[in-house]
C-alpha cells in the first residue's frame, strides 16, 4: 500500500541479489511444494490472521489462487507477515516468491526496487479517519490536527503534499508499525488517521467503538494494489498476472466456483477454452502449468467478484461497495485480457 524510503544505495545492493534470486521461480515453487506470498501484519479484508492462526483477505485467496494455478491445491500456499518497512527487502532477497500485501504501484517501485506489477486488485486512494465528536465534514476542516501515520509510506508523503497544497497546518504523530498507530489513534492521542480508504474500512473495526468514528469524503491519491514480483522472470510474472485475469474474465463470463463445472462443458468457445476443455490448446503449458489452471483458480477459490464479495463486500464487516473495482462493463476499471 505505501512506499518505503529505502536510500538509493541500499537499492542498489539488494537489487543485485534480486535477480538471482527470481530466475525460475515456478520452477522452485514446484520443488518446494508450496508458494510463499508476503501478507500484511494484520489488515481485515485484505490479509488478516485469526487468533487460529488462519489467513483470509483478498490478498489471502490472491496467494491461494496462485497455489491453486500450480499446484490444483489452495492450501498450497504459505504466509509471511509483513511490516510496510519489512516488505520489499523479503521480495528482493527471496523470502517470499510473490507480495500479495496491499501494495501500490509506483515508477519507482516498478524500477529502481526491481519490482515488476501488471495487475490491480484493488484500486484505492488515500483518506482520512476523524471522530465523529469533533464535528468535521471535509478534510479541509482538519488544519491544526493531529494526524497519526504510518512513517516510511506513501501516505506520509501524499499527507504533507496535501496539507501543503491547500495551505493547511498539521502535527503529525508518525509510528511504523499499522498497529501502535491504530491504538494511538483510539487513546486520542491523534485527532486523524490516514492511510488508503480500505484500511481505514479495515482499521476502523478494530476501534473501542467503530460507530463512532467516520472515514471522510475526500480522496487524495490513486492507490492501485496489487501483486508485485521480483524483475527477470517472466514466466512467473505471467502466471501471477493470469491468475487475477482469470478471475476477472470468470466473472465477466458469469462463471462461479458453483457453476464452473457445468460451465466447462455446457459454456461456449471462449469459456472453454479458458477452463482447459478446448482440444490442442495451450493456455497452461505455455505458463508451464496444466490447461485446468483457470478452472482450478476459479472451482477452488472464485472468480473477482466472489473474493471481494466474501471479503469486504457490502455483507461484511467492512461494507465496502465495488465502485471502481466493479467490471469495465458495469462502470468500473476491472478489465482483462482475453485468454485465448
């Protein structure tokens, strides 16, 4: 979700070991048994663990529709959970193989770290979380405040770049971990909390008193999340990317993990095709998977709109509409690639 200040020294020498450690990254996948994806520290809807220890979130069945593609398997996949400082240096260095930890698109990240992005799944933008006892209907009421953030991030930046523009003074209360800033900000020790929408959304539900706190109307930046991978190999790159495709293009076809079975055999040339049931094609060895790997992504874990029903639709906690992460066809950015 947000950028950390890495120097451009430090950079520069992890980059390096960066690129040995992303050369066949399916294939050590395959030799490990598993796929490991770098989570968040805690974050309901995206990438959140039990008192069990057992993950969900959007960002969860991401990493579980990778094992699905791989291996046929969902429950082949392994978290690590990760600080927003901790992030990168564990795709660089090769402790993870995918981070599928709300993280945003940027040149920089896309470059100078070595990160290759492609998909969004999720697209977010920064706002503000205030009480509700302090009578603010608009972010342009908060001059004076003080604003807990998280330091190393995107949002820091975004944050003063906004009080600046529009002339506003700020205090700021910065932590590095999500969670000492979330307790900071219900002991009153800040007026504000920042960070994108949805982990405010999330953020909220862990509050004394949820109700009684309101995320504002304004949204100050573009935050595409999605699944970042390390440069220099494109057949992982590929099959990361497919996975969210498939989902897109399932729900678009109206194929769901109920009905992907009739669907495989009673659907037309393109969904066939796409569930693997097409004779002489190709679309799972050329990924260096089996032809079933959409058919397994979607009978194991969903299509788009099953995984952001369940996990922060309307009918969770979170309550969260689809608005920009609708279809392209329904009035949102959701768009992908045929498979053919």
């Amino acid at each position: 979700m947000k950028k950390t200040l890495l120097s451009a020294a430090i950079g520069a020498a992890i980059l390096g070991a960066a690129s040995a450690a992303s050369a066949g990254t399916l294939q050590d996948v395959k030799a490990k048994g598993f796929v490991t994806c770098g989570a968040s520290q805690g974050v309901p809807g995206f990438s959140n663990p039990d008192d069990k220890g057992e993950w969900s979130g959007i960002d969860v069945d991401y990493c579980r529709g990778i094992a699905a593609a791989v291996f046929g398997d969902p429950k082949k996949a392994k978290f690590v959970a990760l600080s927003s400082k901790d992030r990168f240096p564990a795709l660089q260095s090769g402790e993870i193989d995918v981070l599928t930890r709300n993280t945003t698109w940027t040149v920089s990240r896309d470059t100078s770290l070595g990160f290759n992005f492609r998909t969004v799944n999720y697209y977010d933008g920064q706002g503000f979380l205030v009480k509700k006892g302090l009578n603010v209907k608009s972010a342009l009421e908060l001059s004076g405040a003080a604003v807990c953030v998280q330091t190393g991030t995107t949002t820091e930046l975004n944050l003063a770049d906004y009080f600046k523009a529009n002339n506003l003074q700020y205090n700021p209360v910065v932590f590095e971990k999500e969670a000492d800033a979330t307790s900071a900000y219900d002991a009153g020790r800040c007026d504000v909390y920042t960070t994108d929408q949805s982990g405010l959304y999330a953020m909220r539900l862990k509050l004394k008193n949820p109700d009684d706190n309101i995320v504002l109307p304004e949204v100050i930046s573009k935050e595409p999340l999605g699944p970042a991978v390390r440069q220099g190999d494109d057949q992982w790159f590929d099959v990361v990317s497919w996975v969210h495709y498939a989902m897109v293009n399932a729900e678009e076809f109206g194929i769901t993990s109920k009905n992907v079975d009739e669907m495989k055999t009673k659907g037309g040339p393109d969904v066939k095709r796409m569930l693997g049931n097409e004779e002489g094609t190709k679309i799972g060895t050329d990924l260096g998977l089996t032809n079933d790997w959409a058919y397994n992504v979607i009978k194991l874990v969903g299509n788009y709109s099953e995984v952001f029903e369940r996990n922060v639709g309307p009918n969770t906690p979170l309550k969260i509409q689809r608005g920009l992460n609708a279809l392209w066809n329904k009035g949102g950015l959701q768009y992908a690639p045929p498979i053919r």
